[in-house]
C-alpha cells in the first residue's frame, strides 16, 4: 500500500487540489444534521488512524478536526448521547496530542440555544476540542487563530544594510503564521454546513478561508471535506482523466494494397473526366495476328468489353486498319 491508495481510498485533498473550484460550485441549501456530520467526521478519522497502523506500522499522523455550522441541528439521527461515546472513544484510541477538534460558530448570539449546543459538544471533545463564535466577516481571524494554536514558527533573519558607506547589521524577527504540518504530517478533517442559511457571503467566505488554509499543505499532508445539510456527503476530489486511443500501425501489404487503390481510385477519375470532354479514343493492345482476327470479327456498333477501365466504342473495320497502331502500357 503507498500514500497515494491512502488518498484515494479515504478521497483526500492535498496541495496541489484544486479545492477551491470544488467549492465554489456548490449550492447551500436544506436543513442541519449537525451531530450526523460530526459522527461521520470522527469514524473517518478513527479509521484512517487504524489503517496507517495496519499498512504502515503506526501513524505519525496528526488530525485537525474544523466543524462550521451557523446553525442549531435540525435533522440529526445522532443524539448528543451518541456523540459523547463516539468521541470518548476517539479519545482512548488517539492521543491527546495527535487530534484536535475546532467547533465554530458563525453568527451565534453566546446566550442562544444553539451556542449552548455548541458548546456542550465541545466539552465532551475534553482537552482535544475548543469552540470559536465568530461573525461572517471575522471567519479569516478564526482560522488564523486556529493556526497560530497548532504553532506559530519564528523566523530570524539577518539582513546587512549599507548607508552613508557605514555597513550596519540589522536584525529582523519576522512572525509567520505557518501551521505546523510543514513539519509534522496532518490530515485536517472539514465538517462544513451546507444548509440554506449558510448561502451567500457566509459560504463565500468559508470557501476562501478553507482554500487559504489547505494552501499551506505539503505533499505528504491530506485535507478531507464532509458536507452536511439534510444528509452528509464526502467531497471528491476533481481527477481529470484524458482519453485516447492509438491505432495500430498498418503493415506493409495494408500500405501497398491501400496506395494501389487509392492510385486506381484517382485514374479512374481521371480518365472518366478525359473522356467526358473529348470524343472517344480507339485503343488497340496487340499487333499480332490473333488480335487484328479478333477486331475483324466486331461489328460497328459492338464494345470491347476485355479493356480494364472502360469500353470504347468500334467503328468500322477500315477504318482500324488505315489507323496507326498505338500501345500504351501502365505501370
């Protein structure tokens, strides 16, 4: 098993996918089922973990867990009980340290319903999760704050300056907002709501969000998307496949016999051409006496019907005989 059956079969996105265009594409629309979509979302990860263990002797894989909803769950299968298991279990198969669950809300007031909802599926997520309200225009800060808690890397450069001819030493501490999979391996999981009430500049601005984020990737880190409304959905990733067919070289009598009858073909043509435009021309093949006998025996008004293209028409018999005699051979 390679990486590359890893991604296929668990229909992971990585860099050099383009998610963006996926996204864009679609078109929010029905209800919630939130705990449905955060369910699936954690039995993926929990068996993406057993399968880099069984084929790979272990996971170095650290997973990022993102769920966006602007809503309350309106639809879910799923209870709240169901989910504490679910997630408990997620906890005693993954270290602490290896999964981290992002809850966030947009455009929630904190005192509503569905903010407590939130928030209550977070805390049974223990340590590994944390929740964010945030409005539609502030998405951008959330995830970059998502960022900066897996890990903010600090770059120190030192950069030479000359001026006034005085060469002066300046150092730079630059901060970069660098999520750490550049340095552990990730497979962030994306549980995003697709319902009605997240159409628009909403789902605008967590298509750009997302696709900035994942733009940060390396080859060896994935990104896995689950839409959810009325139902949940796995996004796939655009594969474009070019399909062609390449004939198989002709042989060299296929070459001949097609060139003879392409030379005949056009002789044919030719000649029928030549003889649409000028009176009938009177050919003779043999001089020898069997073939003067044998132009003797036609009448006047008779064809020769042994020539290859065409029949030509007698006249009389004086008349061949006064005639000179002209052969033509075609090769």
């Amino acid at each position: 098993m390679s990486l590359q059956d890893f991604k296929n079969k668990y229909k992971l996105f990585s860099n050099h996918d383009n998610l963006s265009q996926v996204l864009s594409s679609i078109n929010p629309s029905g209800s919630t089922n939130l705990r449905d979509s955060i369910k699936e979302g954690i039995q993926l990860i929990m068996q993406m973990n057993d399968y880099l263990i069984d084929n790979f002797g272990g996971s170095d894989r650290h997973f990022l867990h993102i769920i966006i909803t602007d809503g309350q769950d309106t639809g879910s299968k799923t209870s709240v009980e169901d989910l504490a298991k679910i997630m408990l279990a997620l906890n005693l198969l993954i270290p602490n340290q290896m999964i981290q669950n992002h809850f966030i809300g947009i455009d929630f007031d904190p005192n509503s319903r569905d903010a407590q909802e939130l928030a209550a599926l977070s805390l049974i997520g223990g340590d590994t999760s944390d929740i964010h309200i945030a409005q539609t225009a502030n998405i951008a800060e959330i995830f970059s704050r998502i960022q900066a808690q897996v890990k903010v890397l600090k770059q120190t450069r030192v950069q030479a300056v000359q001026a006034d001819n005085i060469a002066l030493m300046r150092v730079q501490q630059q901060e970069q907002r660098m999520i750490q999979i550049q340095i552990k391996k990730f497979i962030i999981v994306f549980n995003l709501d697709i319902s009605g009430s997240m159409s628009g500049s909403r789902w605008r601005q967590v298509c750009q969000c997302v696709s900035k984020f994942t733009d940060s990737l390396t080859e060896d880190d994935f990104a896995q998307v689950i839409l959810f409304n009325d139902s949940t959905k796995i996004l796939q990733p655009i594969t474009l496949r070019i399909e062609f067919q390449v004939s198989s070289r002709p042989s060299q009598q296929q070459s001949s016999q097609r060139a003879h009858n392409y030379y005949q073909s056009n002789l044919t043509n030719q000649y029928s051409t030549q003889q649409a435009s000028r009176p009938a021309i009177t050919y003779q093949q043999n001089t020898t006496q069997n073939s003067n006998q044998q132009n003797n025996n036609l009448d006047s008004n008779d064809y020769q019907d042994d020539l290859p293209l065409v029949g030509v028409k007698r006249k009389n018999k004086d008349q061949y005989q006064s005639q000179p005699i002209c052969c033509c051979t075609i090769f």
